[in-house]
C-alpha cells in the first residue's frame, strides 16, 4: 500500500481530490538559490522552510506544494553560484501559481519563505492576482521566523548574532544533512554597520534596493557567527521556527475570521 504522505508532488491526483475534500490549505515553501558563506550550501534558504512546512503540514491541515527554488537573490549578485530570477518573473511566477492552485480547489496559499528578499514580492503579487482567484481565496506569505519570540529571535536569528548563513541557519541544515556544510569552512564576520536611528530602514534602502549590496558589505557572505554550529541546536530551531510558524497561521485565520464583510 502506497504510504501516506504530505507533499503535493508525491500524491496522485485521486489523493489529491480525496485530500480537498476535508482541506483546501495548500503550503508553497519558497527560497533562493544563493551563496551561504564559506560552508553552508545554495539551497539553505529552501531547505529550511520545506522541513518546516513537512512538519507543520499535519498540525495546520495542509498539503505541501514542491518548493520555489528561484527567487529574488539580486543583492547577493557578484559571489559564484549564485542563481537568481527578476522582479516581474518572480512575481509572475506567483501569480500564475496562485491561480493554478486555486483552480485545483486550494482556499488557503501560504508561501512559506525562507529569503527575507521575496517577501514584499510575494505579497504584492498575490495582491495583484487576488482579484482573479476570487474572494474565497486567500493567498500570503510567512516567513518561517516571523511568529518567533523575542527571547527566540535573540537566541537564533536576529541583528545582534546574524542573519544569513549564522550558526541558527547552518545549524538548520546540518539537523537535515550534515554533509552539506563544510564545517571547517565557517567564519564569523558582521557588516560594518554604522549607528543609525532605525536599522530596520537602512536595511531596506541598503539591500532591497542595491543589487550587489550583501557582496558589498560583506567579504565572506556570513552574517553572523557559524563557527559553533551543530546539530543539536539545528534541532532545536526547527523545532522553533516550526512552533512560529504553526501559531502565525492560527493568527492569520482568526484575523481573517474576525473582520466583518463589508
């Protein structure tokens, strides 16, 4: 008997239909195909969210969709190996996958990213399509660290101790498949960030809007300290970002349940 399974691109289509008949959540892991400083690999940023959208497919009643590995990557343009698409391709992309997976029967599309770069694309692009899926449909994006705490974010994944290819982001991959991180390749190295008013802002003006500016501020592509990393705590942030992201989508439905008609 062929066993169970939560991806969409493992089932056959009877599954599929017999699956939309209880659920209509469908779950879109979206990355990049980028450097990871000296020793993480291309794929950190979609592997990261497939495993979390794996583990929180049965808790939120989801399928998961096969993952974007193509995405908006134009900061990190001038390191080797990097393989990126443009703004109105990616968004395209979005659209045009929201519209097909609405008409196989989804009510619920969550891109669940792991490349802090898409996420305003996404979101524009399922409001340019919203209008064409239909009412019904509600199409967004989280990113897997967005429902984490305070103490959470300070301990893995935030300004003070990283966020690319850090020791929370290695250690991720290395809970998954150690071989693919080249250990004794990892560094330490922060951007020379001046004292601003709102980092938040510069970053923004800085990043999103500066192809080649991850290149610019940074020699190796880390941001962050990945020296320690192991996977034991890559365990334990799974297990977090998965928790996050499981409460960001019961917060996402009651918000939509809350606001009246209009």
């Amino acid at each position: 008997m062929k066993p169970a399974t939560v991806f969409l691109g493992e089932m056959t289509s009877p599954e599929v239909e017999a699956f939309l008949r209880t659920s209509q959540t469908v779950i879109v892991p979206t990355g990049s195909t980028e450097q990871h400083g000296p020793h993480g690999p291309l794929l950190t940023d979609a592997l990261i969210p497939t495993e979390v959208a794996r583990r929180a497919a049965p808790r939120v009643g989801a399928l998961v969709a096969p993952t974007i590995n193509y995405s908006l990557s134009y900061p990190h343009v001038g390191f080797t190996g990097l393989v990126h698409i443009r703004v109105p391709t990616f968004m395209a992309l979005i659209e045009d996958l929201c519209l097909s997976l609405s008409s196989i029967g989804f009510r619920r599309i969550v891109f669940l990213n792991g490349h802090y770069d898409n996420t305003y694309a996404i979101a524009y692009a399922c409001a340019n399509v919203a209008d064409r899926v239909g009412s019904d449909v509600k199409a967004f994006p989280i990113n897997y660290w967005d429902g984490m705490t305070r103490d959470e974010a300070a301990e893995f994944f935030d300004p003070s101790n990283g966020l690319h290819a850090n020791k929370g982001e290695t250690s991720a991959v290395m809970a998954l498949n150690a071989a693919l991180v080249d250990l004794d390749a990892a560094n330490a190295e922060m951007p020379p960030f001046p004292e601003t008013t709102n980092q938040a802002a510069v970053h923004t003006a800085f990043f999103f809007s500066s192809p080649g500016s991850v290149y610019r501020a940074t020699h190796s592509g880390t941001w962050g300290d990945a020296r320690g990393s192991n996977a034991e705590f890559g365990g334990r942030y799974l297990q977090v970002v998965t928790d996050a992201t499981v409460r960001m989508i019961d917060d996402i439905e009651r918000t939509f349940a809350a606001m009246p008609d209009r």
